[in-house]
C-alpha cells in the first residue's frame, strides 16, 4: 500500500485541507441538511437545466433564508454548482443523494458517532469510551446494541451489515469446503450468517454464541425463518474466561468481530478458540484490515472508524493493520494457512489452524 508514504498536496492544497478540517463539522451537518430536507432531490430531477431558488422553494418548506444559506453551503462543499442562478448537482452531490454506500456510513456518523465524538479525546487519555453516555447507560456498546434508541439502532446495524453481507455469498463455499458438520458464529448478531450457513448446507447444526441480547434478537429472526432445527444458542460474555466456552466444532466463524477487541483480548478469544476446534478443524476470520484496501477512500474509512471504537464502542480496539492482528493469531497458538484480501466490498478472508 502507497496511500500513506509520501506528501502529495503542495503547500496551497495542504492548507485547503487544514481549513475543510477545521470547519468539518458544519460542512458534515450542512451535507446532510441538503440531503435530508430534499434540495439536493430537486436540484437532481432538475438535470442539466438546473434550478432556481424559487423554483427550489416551490418544492421544499423552507424559507429563502434557509435555502440559501444551504444552497451557498452546497457550492462550498462542491456538492452544486450554479450558473445563471440555476443549481445543477456535481458528482459528488450525486453521491450524496444517490449513494447507498455514502448513504449508511452518513447515517451512522451521525445518529451513532456525531454526539459522542465530542468526548473523544477524554476516551483517548481516560482509555474508556467516554462518548457511549451520549447513547445509553453501559461499559460497552455491545450491552445495549439490542435496545439503542432510534435512529442510533437502525444506523447501527444498517453499517454492521450493508459491509459484511456482501461477502456471504463469495465466503459460503470456501467455510463448506470440508463439508463441517457442526459451527460455531461468535458474535452472531442477528442471526444473518448462520441462517446463510443452514440454507446452504442441509446437514450443518450451527451454534450462535453471543451475549443474551443479541442472542434475543437472533432467535426472533430464526424462529420467523423456520430454522430453529438448525441453530443453537450459547448465552456468554465472551471477555469472562470464567465462563463455559462452546466446544465441539469443525468450523468457526467471526465476521467482522475480533476488531471490537483489544489485542490482548483478541488473543484471549483466539486461544479458546483453539480449544474449542475438534481436530483438523478451522477457524475463519473475516475483517476488513485498512492495509489491505484497494482504495485509498476505503482505507480512510476504516481508519476513521477505529475512532468510533475508541469514543463509543469500548475504548480498546480498532480495525486493525494485518501486521498487529497477525501477531495475535501466533500468540494464540493458530497458524495462518489461508488468506483472501479481495472478499466482497473490502474485506480479508482468513483461515486458521491449530500451529
């Protein structure tokens, strides 16, 4: 990766982007006002012809004041341009409005990280996640996933899945390689991937370990699939080594979970793990390592997500660089016998084995 090797801006360009940092926040909220309140939906019907202000307010309750201030906000954040007094959308704009991508990691920075990257920089010194009281009453965000307020709870899980999902399909065959009679989904959330994993294989029994909320909310979801039969539970708070760890299993899978772990945490996991596999068994990790990212956009992303970890999650973990969460699976006892770095949107594929 040579995203982040070299200066690339001259020193005008750099100070262009000091000062769009320095006023992030309102070009963020000004962004989404444009999005949200519908000007930038007529300015789009409005093609290449382009729309006046009072063709705009005919369309939009707002007053001129506010129109224009956005509108003028919009041209700023080259997300309009305007000629003849008419507005028509740029690119950027139109992934803005369009963008489902765009979309969901907007939604999520703002209705689950916006208030609470207030604190940010007392979750950095304080080493806890100082912005979760923004959100409910809890240590981590993990014990309240199953009763966020809304929109937090809706954002949340649309930027959990919209990433993971997309794998699920190119994963299946490379997890049923060995036909594994029995699995284990650490961290199964909602149930999504072990219902994948009973429709594409009639004789898997898969077990969902989680914590009892999640837990819930994943038997609601198999119980309407019909797939009861199929899927297990095992309640636990996975960090309490003093409880029972699941055990028996010729595969198990963790999508997009060991990154809500610090590293000794991770290795912790990894360990009983190892236990837990019956012989000649795997593990199957999928993460997204922004050192592994094909676009430099999607790399900022990741890394700026790490953020939402440190502020809100619970103040230890990240998305990782392989070369720190590599040395966790070696400190685990695991060996890394197979990896994948072009799996659905952005993700790694890895497959472990007992060293």
């Amino acid at each position: 990766m040579d995203f982040f090797n070299k200066e690339t801006k001259t020193a005008l360009q750099a100070k262009e982007q000091a000062l769009w940092l320095a006023f992030a926040p309102i070009a963020f909220q000004a962004s989404k006002a444009l999005r949200d309140l519908g000007i930038l939906d007529v300015v789009d019907k409005s093609g290449q012809q382009g729309v006046t202000i009072e063709e705009i307010l005919e369309k939009v309750k707002l007053s001129r004041y506010s129109a224009r201030v956005l509108l003028e906000a919009g041209l700023g954040l080259e997300m309009l341009i305007v000629n003849d007094k008419k507005y028509t959308l740029t690119k950027t704009g139109y992934f803005v409005l369009h963008d489902t991508l765009t979309r969901i990691n907007m939604d999520f920075s703002h209705d689950v990280c916006y208030k609470a990257m207030y604190h940010l920089q007392d979750s950095l010194t304080e080493g806890k996640p100082a912005g979760l009281k923004e959100l409910g009453p809890w240590n981590t965000i993990y014990e309240g996933l199953s009763i966020l307020p809304e929109p937090a709870g809706t954002s949340w899980f649309n930027f959990d899945h919209y990433y993971s999902d997309l794998a699920f399909p190119s994963v299946l065959p490379i997890v049923f390689e060995q036909q594994p009679k029995n699995l284990l989904d650490i961290g199964g959330n909602t149930g999504k991937w072990s219902m994948a994993c009973a429709k594409y294989n009639p004789d898997v029994h898969v077990t969902i370990m989680d914590l009892p909320g999640q837990v819930g909310l994943a038997k609601k979801n198999i119980t309407e699939a019909g797939l009861s039969d199929r899927i297990s539970f095992f309640e636990t708070n996975i960090l309490d080594e003093s409880l029972p760890f699941a055990k028996g299993f010729d595969v198990i899978w963790m999508s997009q979970f060991l990154d809500c772990f610090s590293e000794a945490e991770i290795i912790s996991i990894l360990r009983r793990c190892r236990e837990a596999l019956n012989d000649g068994g795997s593990i199957f990790i999928l993460e997204p390592f922004w050192n592994k990212q094909q676009f430099k956009s999607a790399a900022f992303c990741l890394q700026q997500t790490s953020l939402y970890f440190t502020a809100i999650a619970n103040g230890n973990s990240q998305m990782y660089h392989t070369d720190d969460f590599y040395n966790c699976i070696r400190a685990a006892g695991l060996d890394v016998v197979m990896e994948n770095h072009k799996v659905g949107l952005s993700y790694t594929l890895l497959r472990c084995t007992k060293a």
